[in-house]
C-alpha cells in the first residue's frame, strides 16, 4: 500500500548548518507530496509541497524537489536558525482523499 | 478567514467517562480526518469523513467514534475513556483535488485518570 518513510530522529544541529532530512514514498500511482512543520504545541501546517515529478517546492528556505525515479523528496535548508526548530512531517496524497504521513523528524537548532 | 478549530484545548478526565471533542471547520471542505498524536507512532489516523453521513474506521478506531451531520463538523467521541488514550488528538480537513493539502486545527491534549 501506500506509504512515507522519513528519516529518524532526533536531529540536532549548529544555526547556519546544512540540513537535509531524507523522505522516501511507496505509491501505487502518481502522489502529490507535501512537508510539514509542527512547532512545540501547535498543530501540523504546510511548509512545500510539490504535485508532479521534478517539480520542487520551497518556502521560508527549505526546499524539496519531487523524484519520481528514487521515490524521494527530501528536506533541504542551506543554513537553518533556532526557529527552525520543529516537528518535520513528511506526507504523500495520492489520487483519493487519504493523506499518508511519516513518523516525523525532531529538529533541535543550538546557537 | 477559513480555519479550523478544536475544543477543548486541554482536558482531563476519569477512566471510564465518555468525552467528545470538538472541529469545527470553516473551509467547507468535505473530508475530514481525527488523527492521535503519540511520542514514538506519529499520528494515526483514528476515523475519517468524506461528507455528510459518511464516516469511516482508520488504524486505531478502537474505542472512539464519530457522526458526521454536517460539513463543518466531525466531533470524536471517546465512549469510555481508557489511560492509553491519553493523547495529543489532532483534526483535519481537505477538499477532493488531489494536490491540495490538508489544514490542521491547534490539537487538543486529553488526559485519561
């Protein structure tokens, strides 16, 4: 069946280090895909997303370009801050209503 | 603006007590989705709806049920409230198109006594 697979936490790293946080998908089909972030005590939004192969989505920083030939899309940020610190979520929403989401990756960003 | 919202944001309650939680969505969407929230699980898809009338079992609908009867509300109903529910519970909702994203409410943190 359908599925994401996000890399474990938790990751802790430096302000302006690279971040990368891997996602891979199991789809029958063609998936729409989608990243998270969930700050301490709120609920999930949406930081990118992307709706077909090789597109990327980016917002605040981070991008994620969609892979069809690996089943990948991961996290990318060039330089993260301390208010990066979140729950990242990695999602998949394939042709029907179902939203299938990784287990989450904890960020912590020391100054 | 479109939003939705849960309530409580916080409750306690005794094992054995039937509590509901609220969402209420403004987005007139007609899915909706109760995920649970658990250190080590990520969420879990608890029950969902597609419309009116329509609701469904997820992977860990023991224990909890919902009615849908109308588009902007799908309340969860714990019928007998037991300790491993304890839980961050989460709502969601999304319209039929397939690269559009669900939108979350703020969760609501309930503890079982």
């Amino acid at each position: 069946g359908d599925s994401v697979t996000q890399m474990e936490g938790p990751v802790t790293l430096s302000e302006e280090a690279f971040l990368t946080i891997n996602c891979t998908y199991t789809a029958t089909g063609y998936p729409s895909l989608f990243w998270y972030v969930q700050y301490p005590g709120e609920g999930l939004q949406l930081l990118l997303k992307a709706t077909k192969a090789d597109d990327k989505g980016s917002n605040k920083g981070f991008e994620a370009t969609y892979r069809k030939e690996t089943t990948s899309f991961h996290l990318e940020k060039g330089s993260v801050q301390v208010s990066d610190s979140a729950v990242y979520f990695c999602a998949l929403r394939m042709t029907g209503n179902q939203f299938y989401f990784g287990t989450g990756t904890s960020l912590t960003v020391i100054p | 603006d479109a939003e939705i919202t849960q309530s409580p944001r916080h409750k306690i309650t005794e094992t054995g007590r039937q509590v509901t939680l609220a969402c209420h969505q403004t987005w007139n969407h007609n899915n909706m989705f109760w995920y649970r929230q658990d250190l080590g699980h990520g969420l879990r898809l608890i029950h969902y709806s597609y419309g009116v009338q329509d609701t469904n079992k997820g992977e860990v609908s023991d224990g909890y049920s919902v009615s849908r009867s109308n588009t902007e509300d799908l309340p969860l109903t714990l019928e007998s409230a037991a300790s491993s529910q304890t839980s961050v519970y989460f709502c969601a909702s999304s319209d039929g198109v397939r690269n559009t994203e669900a939108f979350f409410g703020q969760g609501t943190r309930l503890t079982v006594v």
